[in-house]
C-alpha cells in the first residue's frame, strides 16, 4: 500500500478537505473526457450522421465533468457519513469502557481503520483530530471544523451538540450514546430508500439507452431504413425535434431520480 495514497477527491494540498468539494484525479478527468468523447459520437452519429456534431464535444464534456463530480462527491460524503456513524459507535463504547472523551476518540481510530480500510475518509480524519489534540487544540473546535467541512447534518449537529455539552458541563457518554443511536436510525432509513431508488435508477439508466438499441437494431434488420431522414432538410428537423424531445426525457427523468435525504 503506497504510503501518500489518498481517497479518491482528497485535496492532497490540504489535509483539512472541504467535502462539497471534490477534486478530479488525472485519471478521473481522462474516463470523463472519453466518456464526454462516446457520447458526442454517437448522438452525431445516430441523429445526424456527421462528424460535423462532434464540434459540441467541449459543452458534453463539461456536462459528463460536472455529473460526475457530483456523483463522486456525493458518494463520498455518504461514505463518510457511515463511517462517522460507527464512529461515534466506537467512541460511545470506549467510553463506557472507562476512556475520556478524548481517549475514545483516539483509540477509535484504529477500529475505523479496521472496519473501513487504513485509508478511509474517517480515518484520516481521526489522524487529523489526533494531530489537533497533540497541538492542544481543543476536541469541540476539531469536531466543529469537521462538521463546517463535511457539510453532512448528522455531523454538524454532533459537534453542536457536543460543544454545548462540554461548555455547559452535560453528561457526555449520555449524549455521545443517545446520538449514535439516532444518527444510526436516520443512516439506516436513508440506506433503505437509497436502496429503493438503485432499482429506478437502473431503469431510467436502461430506458436511456432504449433509443439507441432501437436504432442499432433497425439499422441491422432494415438496411436503409433511416436514410431518408439524413442529408436532406426535412429529415434534418425531424432528428433535430427528436433530440430536442430526448434531451427533454433526460434532463426531465434526472430531476424525477434527483432526491436529496
């Protein structure tokens, strides 16, 4: 295991990651510029028959560009929001095995580590926080920061929670427990509808494709089938009005799938 290895969409330049951020690797950006490069073609291909479509490849980039960042940050922040979830889990337990505050989240480390990958977003966190606490800064101000970045509400509202507590003087193993407990409801209820919605998701994926395989297969059955709508006017506006009409179903069945928990 390479020791400079980061999870995809760390900022390597600064430990501290903004996680509504997400950075693409080199290798990242060249999958999404074939992909953006495929999809070009074949829309050109299919409505117009001419490489002359391929002059909007930079505006299909940009858009596959941006997709798949959001994808990718997305199911990031998801990861971590599990990981964050086992680890105020391990925290509680610790605790209740007689740790302070600060301890527990120390030896929690090594159990995400063991849970997760020696490389997981939580776990660089922990190593961050560990560092923080070294320095004699203050567990609550780390939490906060983490919870500013992470941009997750389950976090956020644990570094709240857990600074008032400690300025206040409240029972932090009873708040540490009563909000693993909550946050693992809510993960777990977000899990299920996530769950629910991959099935849809995966029809609309195959419904997209349904206009293509269409096409393939007339093209191979019925051998100029199609010509009549190519080079010519008429056919130039019909193809033009069914991309207009596809884009539309897209643009329209992504919104529908688009649901934020």
């Amino acid at each position: 295991m390479r020791k400079n290895w980061r999870p995809p969409g760390w900022d390597n330049g600064n430990v501290r990651t903004d996680y509504d951020c997400y950075r693409l690797s080199p290798k990242e950006c060249l999958l999404c510029l074939s992909k953006g490069f495929l999809l070009t073609g074949a829309f050109s291909y299919m409505f117009y028959r001419s490489w002359l479509g391929m002059i909007s490849l930079p505006i299909v980039a940009a858009w596959v560009f941006s997709r798949d960042k959001r994808n990718r940050r997305d199911s990031r922040k998801e990861r971590l929001a599990v990981q964050f979830r086992d680890t105020i889990l391990s925290v509680s337990a610790n605790m209740q095995a007689g740790y302070s505050i600060e301890n527990a989240f120390l030896e929690a480390e090594g159990e995400i580590r063991t849970l997760h990958g020696q490389h997981c977003e939580m776990a660089l966190e922990l190593a961050v926080l560990r560092k923080g606490l070294k320095n004699h800064i203050p567990l609550e101000q780390l939490l906060s920061g983490l919870g500013a970045r992470s941009h997750i509400e389950e976090v956020r509202d644990f570094a709240e929670c857990f600074a008032a507590a400690k300025h206040l003087g409240g029972n932090l193993r009873e708040i540490i427990a009563r909000t693993a407990e909550l946050t693992g409801q809510r993960l777990e209820v977000e899990r299920e509808i996530r769950t629910m919605l991959s099935s849809r998701k995966y029809e609309q994926k195959v419904m997209n494709l349904i206009p293509f395989l269409l096409y393939g297969y007339m093209k191979l059955s019925s051998k100029g089938f199609f010509d009549v709508l190519y080079y010519n006017t008429a056919g130039i506006c019909i193809m033009t009005a069914c991309l207009l009409l596809y884009l539309a179903a897209l643009f329209l069945s992504e919104k529908i799938m688009d649901i934020h928990l």
